[in-house]
C-alpha cells in the first residue's frame, strides 16, 4: 500500500489505493485541483519526488500561500502553488495526473470540471476524482445533511460524470470511515458541523472514488515506461 503523509486525515486510505493502482512513481507530473491548504499536493509531491512537479490549485489566493508554506516545511520544491478557478484551469504543461477531492460538489458546473482536468492530462494520463455521498452519512442512525454544498450527493453520479467528460471508467469503489466515542472519526465529523458527536456511532458519508484514463492511454502509458520514465 502507498503509505501517504496524511495521518489525521481519515479519507487517506482511498486516495492510497488509487495512487497504488496507477503505480504513482517517481517524475510524475500531478495537478491538485481544489489543493485547499496543500496537505494532498505536499503528500504527492514525497511520492513523485524531485523529477516531478505537483501543481496546487485553488481559486482562494490564501490557500496558495498555506501551500507554498507547507511544500517549504516539507522540503518539497517541486510543488508549484497557483491561483485558478477550477472551471478555468490552464496549465504551463500537460500532467500524468489531475487530482481532485470534495471539490465538484461545491462548484456551480461539475462537468466542466472535470473537462478542464481531462484537457491537461498527457495521451494516457488519468483523473483521479474522490465525491461523497452525503445523505448516505450516519449519525446515530440519522442521516447527515449538507444544505451549503450545491451537489452533496454527487459522489452517487461520479462515474457516469467521468464517462461523460470523455474518459476511460478504469475503476470506481466507495469507502466509508466509520466509529464509535472519541476518535479520528468524531474529530472529523466535529469539525465538520462544530457540535461533537459523543458516543453515538458514527458512518461518514461514503467517498466514491473514480479513475478515469484519457485516450490511447495503454500505448502512451507503456511507450513512457520503455522509456524509463514519465516525462
């Protein structure tokens, strides 16, 4: 398994075994699309390494910098933090890897999203997208609700989307952290609504995980490993 530095971070696992099933090596060129505060960008740049680049993206000029701060911290030099919308998203080089999380189901037009990543990807590079299901949340038996997010259960279309945006479906599966007391799990959802849990049992929304490959990605894939390299 991929071991990601992403300790607190209870959706790590599914992200692991995607990267895992790509093979995820190093001088691989990735962008984070919706990076937030950079924890993703930094734990891809450790995989991709020096030879590679990680593009963070976030339309939140604050969020570029919390980036550029913790790709400091962390060594990691290669990550390149930008400001763009994700519907605008225009990159300097074609990737190996568009990367998003939690993010299509904030945006006005998921589709165009998801577009925008396939449009970057080299011939045979892949979009990596991880939604959840919100309503299929559980606290104490009672559904959760996410009233501010414009698409909270879009998670449940994420592999028609991705189809749809032109894509190769390679795979798609759902996961769902689940507890009971204190925990990550509590912490995470306590975080999320601001009122702790206690001790009643807890399933956070299932994240439906989709990969999807561009064209002729066997070929381009396996052409770039004769190689000896990704670039």
């Amino acid at each position: 398994m991929v071991s990601l530095g992403l300790r607190n971070d209870v959706y790590r696992r599914p992200l692991a075994t995607a990267l895992e099933r790509l093979r995820l090596d190093k001088g691989w060129r990735c962008v984070d699309v919706g990076a937030g505060a950079g924890d993703v960008s930094v734990a891809l740049a450790e995989l991709v390494g020096r030879e590679g680049r990680i593009y963070a993206i976030d339309s939140d000029p604050r969020a570029r910098d919390e980036t550029a701060r913790a790709a400091a911290a962390a060594g990691e030099a290669q990550v390149i933090a930008l400001t763009q919308a994700a519907e605008d998203l225009v990159l300097p080089e074609p990737v190996e890897l568009a990367y998003c999380r939690f993010l299509l189901m904030h945006v006005t037009d998921p589709m165009r999203v998801l577009r925008r990543m396939a449009a970057v990807l080299v011939p045979g590079g892949y979009v990596v997208a991880q939604e959840p299901v919100t309503s299929a949340g559980r606290v104490g038996g009672a559904p959760l609700s996410m009233p501010a997010a414009r698409h909270a259960d879009i998670g449940a279309r994420l592999p028609a989307l991705v189809r749809e945006a032109g894509l190769l479906l390679v795979d798609a599966w759902a996961e769902a952290p689940a507890g009971a007391g204190p925990g990550p799990v509590a912490d995470y959802l306590e975080s999320l609504t601001e009122v702790a849990p206690g001790d009643d049992p807890i399933v956070l929304p299932p994240l439906v995980t989709v990969i999807g490959q561009a064209a002729e990605g066997d070929r381009a894939i396996a052409g770039r490993r004769r190689e000896g390299g990704h670039r």
